[in-house]
C-alpha cells in the first residue's frame, strides 16, 4: 500500500508548482514552440512520469496502473463515441443529403452569423444535452467547413458556443455527480448555477457575433442574438431553476433553434456576409420532406441519446437483464494499493460496458441512418469508416496521451497539490476558486471528472472560510466549462473534424484568449456572489 503525498517538498506552494511543470510545458510547446498537439503532449507526459515517480513518490506499478487507465479510456468510450459520431455526419455528405441540410440553413438565413449561431451555439447545445462527450463540437465543426468557414475558425466558433452547454453535459450529469460527490442538493447547486453562469452564457451569442466580424458585425446581427440567447437562457435558466438539470441543454438548444427560425422569417440583416469561398445557393427549392429526410440521422441520434440516458435503460445495462455485457475492470497497481491522500483507498475500476456505451447508441443511429439512405451501399459504408480511422488517428492518440498524463497527475497526488495550494489562500479563496475548476477540466477533459476530482475540496474550503458551498462548488463547475474551449481533448476533437490533426496549436491559439477571458469573469463573479451570499 503506498499513500499519497500532496507535499513531497516540504512546501506545498513549491510542490503544486512542480506538479503544474506538465501543463505548463504543454501549453509552451503548442503556444511558443508550436509543436504539434501530439508532439507536445509527448514532452509533457515524460515529464509528468518523472513528477510522479521521482518527486511526488509514486510506484512504477500504480504510474502503471494510471497510465493503463487513461489509454482504456480514451478508446473507450472517448474514441468510440468520437468515431461513430464523425462517422454518421460523413455518411450524411456521402448520400447527399447534407447538401439539403445546407440549403435548410440557408433557407434560414444566408448570413454567416446566424448560420454561426443555429449551429454552433442553438444546436450545438441541443447536441451537447443528447450526448456530449464532444459530439456537438465534431459535428458543429464540420457542418461550419461545409458552409464555407475556414477550418480553424469553425473549430474555436463550435468550442466557445459549447461554453453555454458544457457545465450541464448529457442530461445534467456533471451536476448531478459534483451534487452527489460533496452531499449538495442537486436543485441547490442548480440554482446556484443559474447565479452563476446564466450571465456568461447570456453573453455567449454577442461574443460569437463580435468574433465574425468586430462591432459591425454586432450592430447589424443584434436582434438575432438577443433572440437566441433570451430564448435560451429563460428555458435553460427556468429548468434548472424550478426542475433540475437534466434537460437544461436539450430544451433550451432545441428552443434557440425555433426562435431563431422563428425571427429569420420576418427579419434579416441589413447586410448579409457570408465566407469567402462559400457555396452559391443553387437556387434548388427543397420541400418540407426533403429537409426533415436529410436531418434524420441527426433526430435518429437524438431519440437514441435520449433512450440510452433513461436511468431505466441505464440500470439494465449495468445491473440488469443486460449487465453482461458490462465489464468492470479493476486496475493493476491502483485498486486497493493506493491510499489517496484524504485516507480513502482508491477503487480505480475501467468500464467496459459493450451494449450500453453511448457510442453503441450513435453506431445504431449509423446502422438505421444507413438503412433509410439508399444512395450509400455497404462499400461506402465502410469506406466512410476507414476514412474516419485514418482522419481520426492522430486526434485520438492525442486523447490517450492527454488522459494518461491527467490520471498520472491524479492519483499521484499533484492534482491535489495544486489545488490544496490555491485554497489556502483563505478568505480571498473565492477568487480563485474557478482556476481549480479550469485546471481540472484541462487536465481530464470533462466538467464531471472535474467535479469529481475537485468539489469535495471545493465544499471543504467553503465550510471553512464561512461560504456557501454551492456557490464554491458552482463555481468549480461553470468554470470547467471555460476550460472545455482549450481542453486538449476538445481541441483534438475539433482539429480531427475539420481536418485539422497534427494542426491542434493552431485553434489553441485562436481559441485560449476567449476560455481566458471567460475564466477571469467567473473569478471576480465568484468572488463577488460569495460576498453577497
């Protein structure tokens, strides 16, 4: 049994710096070296195994056991889910079919900006409440390039516009785990979420106008952001509010998409801007038919995400009729031989679950999808998928590299160190309580690892400074969100659907200055609703 040691150094500020050397070296090798993702991910983690087993004590068994579990989970079901999603959008240009999905967008507006904010933000949220795990960024991303955006510029659009979705997850799950984990109500820290993040959210559409195009671009598209983001946050701010989080995103997407379409059918810009290298509409009508036809894959996707998120079905996959097909897997070197530093034994465990992986809910979105497209036989089927592999390598071998260096961090101890270290500052503690929550999101990619990680800390400082801890623990999660917009998992999504692999420190650096930016407003926003309650 080894126990963890957060201070191996004798000074807890000097070990959190220690511990923080990978990520550092990390975003220096993409942002000032502009090494490759993969390249720079490949530096950081021999450094964070030198961390880990020469400083902070860890033994090569447990480095081993994390790292194993970090390469599981990114092929599944991270890979998995990517993989299959990317895969139905190519099977839906293949057929066809997308070129009516282009038209129906562009039946709603031929402005660039509203195309920007029914993708990217309406129905990337929508996305983000059916399935997650970057799904709404993949698919955004690419439907962008094919209306004319240039590929990096598509990637960071689809990352921010993920910023209003990303805290609440695949039907609310990263609030449901961060309540369940700290011993919260789950309608407390809701609602201290709608104090929390609804104002940047409420923002979100007026940054992704200014960023096509400057104050100009904001005075001639107002209206359209107003609307959406009005529709949206009354709808995602009232659920949470009053219900609870589940279909926060899901509801609220799907009411952006409508009041927008809505508002296109009596107003348009003054000025219509579109990409430079835009397809020309063809001035091809389609019929009603046509447009639902084309989007089914999408619909098929998200009755299937829905299905597969009912703790009903859920339950049959993991202790059901179907709990066969669900393995869990402890992990060599961490169960039961690692004591975490809160005195807890770690129970390090790989799911693999065959039948009830969210990616076994897209691949039969593809099979049904395939099935009603008679314009795409077997051979383009799998022609698709080989070109998904191929196009996907590079951005999943990213992922894995990421989380066996974030799972080195954790269960070493340095992920603790770095935040022990940031919460003894005390009473000012609340200013900084979202940097916690942007590390944690950075390091694991997700919002619910994140709380998992980081909101027992989050609620224990709370206590003890005499704030409230939901607001602490919202806090820990709305800032994750900020995080997602420069996450190495995200960014290696992104870069694999638009073709971008190997290019990742390209949207990095187009993209770190607004997840920065957001994260300095939740600072003092944090800081200041923790006074007032």
């Amino acid at each position: 049994m080894w126990t963890q040691n957060i201070d191996p150094l004798g000074s807890l500020a000097l070990s959190a710096i220690v511990a923080a050397l990978p990520i550092l070296v990390f975003l220096l090798c993409m942002m000032a070296l502009k090494l490759s993702g993969l390249t720079s991910a490949i530096i950081a983690l021999v450094l964070q195994v030198i961390v880990s087993v020469a400083v902070f004590g860890m033994p090569v068994s447990a480095a081993g056991g994390a790292g194993l579990l970090g390469l599981l989970t990114a092929l599944w079901p991270i890979a998995y889910i990517v993989v299959m999603a990317v895969w139905l959008y190519r099977i839906t240009v293949r057929s066809g079919r997308f070129d009516v999905i282009r038209s129906s967008i562009a039946g709603v507006s031929d402005d660039q900006r509203v195309q920007v904010l029914l993708i990217s933000f309406a129905f990337g949220c929508f996305l983000e409440g059916v399935a997650g795990f970057g799904v709404p960024i993949a698919i955004c991303a690419a439907l962008l390039v094919q209306l004319g955006f240039k590929p990096v510029r598509a990637a960071v659009l689809s990352l921010v516009g993920n910023v209003a979705a990303g805290a609440y997850g695949a039907i609310g799950l990263p609030v449901l785990v961060g309540a369940q984990v700290t011993g919260l109500e789950v309608h407390e820290l809701s609602r201290a979420l709608v104090l929390l993040l609804q104002p940047l959210t409420f923002l979100v559409p007026f940054l992704m106008v200014l960023m096509l195009g400057g104050l100009r671009s904001l005075r001639e598209t107002w209206p359209a952001a107003l609307v959406v983001s009005l529709a949206f946050n009354l709808v995602q701010g009232g659920l949470l509010w009053f219900v609870g989080p589940e279909l926060a995103d899901l509801a609220a997407g799907l009411v952006g998409m409508v009041a927008l379409m809505g508002l296109s059918r009596i107003w348009k810009p003054s000025r219509i801007s579109r990409p430079k290298g835009a397809p020309e509409p063809d001035g091809t009508r389609t019929t009603a038919r046509d447009v639902l036809v084309a989007w089914s894959p999408f619909y098929i996707l998200s009755i299937l995400m829905l299905i597969w998120s009912v703790p009903a079905v859920k339950a049959l996959f993991s202790t059901g009729a179907l709990s066969a097909t669900t393995f869990q897997v402890p992990m060599p070197g961490l169960t039961g031989q690692v004591i975490a530093a809160s005195g807890a034994v770690v129970e390090a465990t790989w799911s693999f679950s065959i039948l009830g992986a969210t990616g076994t809910a897209i691949l039969i979105a593809v099979i049904l999808s395939f099935l009603s497209t008679p314009q795409v036989d077997a051979k383009a089927l799998f022609e698709e998928l080989r070109t998904t592999l191929t196009s996907l390598g590079p951005a999943i071998a990213l992922i894995a590299v990421i989380l066996v260096l974030a799972n080195l961090a954790n269960y070493s101890g340095g992920s603790t160190a770095m935040g022990q270290a940031l919460a003894a500052v005390g009473p000012i503690f609340p200013l900084i309580a979202p940097i916690i929550g942007w590390i944690g999101v950075f390091l694991t990619g997700s919002v619910t690892n994140n709380n998992t990680l980081f909101g027992p800390l989050q609620f224990a400082t709370a206590e003890g400074i005499g704030a409230a801890p939901a607001t602490l623990v919202g806090a820990n999660t709305a800032s994750g969100t900020t995080a997602k917009v420069v996450s190495p998992q995200s960014i290696a999504i992104a870069a694999g659907a638009v073709g971008l692999s190997g290019r990742e420190a390209e949207i990095l650096r187009g993209s770190i200055g607004y997840s920065l930016g957001m994260l300095g407003f939740m600072c003092l926003w944090s800081f200041a609703l923790a006074a007032l309650l």
